[in-house]
C-alpha cells in the first residue's frame, strides 16, 4: 500500500515541479491553479510512462511498479531542488502558501469533500457482512471500469484488447482504468484505488472549476457561487429539499442521509434535471451477490437473461434426418456469432410428457431479411 501512496504523491510532486519550471505556466497560473494542474499533469504523464513500461513488458506487477516510483521521486527531488533551497534560505512564510483570493476557494473545497468521500464511500464497492454494494452506475460503469482494471492487472492485456468482445482492440480512453490497476499492483486494492484517485480528482476538478469562475467574474463570492450552483444544480429543486427537510422534524445531517427522493429529477413535481452529484447519490443497495445460476436482470438491458436460453430440460430423442428450406440472407447490424442462414422444417427439440418424436415446421421460409437481434 505504501508504494501506492508514494507513486501517486511522487506523481503530483513531478508535475507540479514541471508545471513551476515552465516560465510561461508560472506566470499564468497562481501557486493554487500550479498545485491543482500540477497534480492532474503529473498522474497523466507518470501513468503513461508506467503504461509504456508494462507495455514493454506485457505485464503488469509490483517489481516494475517499486522501480519506477523511485524513479519518479528522484525526478521530483530534481525539479524541487531549487525551490527547496530557497525556502531553506528564506525560510517558510504564509505568504509563500496563502493569498487572501484562496478563501472562497477553501470554502468550496471544505464544502464538497464531507460529500464526495460520503459518495464515494456508499456507492463504490462498499464491504457488507453479506456482500459487496455499490449504488449509481453500478449496473455498467462500475463493472466495465473494474473489468479493464482487472484485465491490465490480472489478465496482462497488453496491447489493450475490448473485454467484452476480444479480439477487438480497445478504442476506449483506457488510462484512468489503467491508473487504478497500477494501483493495484503497487499493494492498493481495488476499491481503494478507486477511491483515493476519485477523491483527490474531483477535488481537483471542483478546484479548478472555481479557479475559472474567479477568472471571468473576478469575485469570490461569484465563484463560489458559480461552482456550487454547477456542481448541485437542478433547477428549483432545492426549494422542495429545504421545504420537506423543515417539516420533517430531522436534523439537517439525518435528513440528508435518509434522502428518499431525487430533488434534481423530481418527476412527481415536474422536475427533470441531470444533475452530476445527486444522480449518483442514490441509496446504494444494489449488492453484487447473484444466484450462479439464474441470470442477472436489470440495468441498461444488458443482462445474460436477454440472450441465454435454459437447455437443462432438453429432451434427447433418436435422430431423424431433418431437411433444411434455403433461404436468402443479409447481414443486417452487428453479427457476433457465426450463423447458418437457413429454416429449419423440424422442431429442435422434444415437448410434452412421453413425447419421443420430433413434429415438423409448417410453412414456407420467409425471403425478406430478419435483422440479427440476437448476440
């Protein structure tokens, strides 16, 4: 775990470093934008080289991992040599880290941690005594995310193929799922590396986004107010949360962590609104414990029960010669399996108590083309 921690911290160092160095970056950006964008640039780049690496490599493990994240420190420690010294010279003063244009800032950021770890905590991989819950995307996002992670971790995918349907290369901007996998072989498990990286990047984005209303409106308050109307918009929905949490006789904090309702998409009042934090704040009770037998249902149609068939009760009966009607085909959407392109005249399988013979299809084979609807 600790070679984890010293990658992504050593990470942040280089690239703030970098950003410092570079003339025309220090001018624009003030120590604040330098810390938040050094931080975004420096998990970029380092991330890359450690993808780089394992490319090489075709895999992906703790040697090559420990290794690099020395290497990363010492390239820091370069970069922050001369700063180092100075502040050893002149020694460490307030005003080196605080302008008074960082309040509303402080703010904002004081705001929104206590609700992105609370999200992040419920609604990502969760450990329960009777399993694993998560809430949100779990259905796909969450899935997909944990699948490629693993893929790069455990199943060396190098170069990157498409998961779900190998061998199709991933064309998918796979970096942050390779990030987290990089994690893990560091000594983070998974649901630990997806919630420090998480964390630190939506405070970094929320940051940021104040950083650039304080640029246009040149005021704290309106960029306090900017960020914070962006990050929980949702129209006047807020009016109905304040008016049901008055009258529900809770304290503030109870209320907000027994939300029923989602005030950005209220469609019982009228309210339609995306919102990027409440419609990801859902109670997380989806719980990843399935039967191993029965197939899944739910989410964005994407379950095995759309396309499995139970063969378990088929009958076996004595085979008949079965004689085929030619028909005229296209292909029609994607086909992932290959096909026959021909109607059957018998049925496939035996149905009835004491049934040993098979009946045959009536009619004719149909000549306009069925789309392929089935994977």
């Amino acid at each position: 775990m600790f070679t984890g921690i010293a990658f992504l911290s050593g990470a942040a160092l280089f690239g703030v470093g970098l950003i410092r160095c570079l003339p025309g970056l220090r001018r624009l950006l003030n120590p604040a934008e330098q810390l938040l964008w050094g931080l975004v640039s420096g998990w970029v780049l380092t991330t890359s080289g450690a993808y780089c690496i394992s490319r090489v490599q075709t895999r992906l493990s703790y040697g090559p991992m420990l290794a690099f994240t020395i290497v990363v420190w010492i390239f820091s420690l370069l970069l922050w040599f001369k700063p180092l010294q100075r502040i050893r010279r002149e020694g460490l003063r307030l005003g080196t880290f605080w302008r008074p244009e960082y309040g509303g800032l402080a703010l904002v950021l004081a705001l929104f941690t206590p609700i992105y770890l609370r999200l992040f905590s419920t609604h990502m991989l969760a450990p329960q005594a009777d399993g694993v819950y998560s809430g949100g995307s779990a259905w796909y996002d969450m899935s997909f995310h944990a699948a490629l992670s693993s893929s790069f971790r455990y199943g060396r995918n190098f170069p990157p193929l498409y998961t779900m349907l190998p061998p199709e290369p991933l064309r998918y901007p796979f970096l942050p799922d390779f990030q987290t996998a990089a994690l893990m072989a560091a000594g983070l498990s998974l649901r630990t590396a997806l919630m420090i990286t998480a964390l630190v990047l939506a405070l970094a984005t929320t940051g940021l986004l104040y950083s650039f209303a304080y640029r246009v409106a040149r005021s704290q308050k309106a960029a306090a107010l900017a960020t914070m109307l962006f990050l929980l918009n949702g129209g006047l929905g807020f009016i109905d949360f304040f008016r049901d949490w008055w009258t529900s006789g809770k304290g503030f904090i109870q209320f907000w962590n027994t939300l029923g309702v989602n005030y950005a998409n209220y469609s019982e009042r009228g309210i339609h609104w995306t919102n990027i934090i409440a419609d990801t704040t859902k109670k997380a009770t989806f719980k990843f414990v399935r039967s191993a037998t029965a197939p899944m249902s739910g989410g964005a149609a994407a379950s095995p029960n759309k396309w499995m068939m139970k063969m378990l009760t088929a009958k076996a009966v004595a085979r008949t010669p079965g004689f085929v009607t030619f028909a005229n085909a296209v292909l029609a959407g994607p086909v992932l399996k290959k096909r026959k392109k021909i109607a059957r005249n018998i049925i496939i399988q035996a149905a009835g108590n004491g049934v040993k013979s098979i009946n045959t299809e009536n009619g004719n084979a149909i000549i306009t083309p069925i789309p392929e609807t089935r994977k």
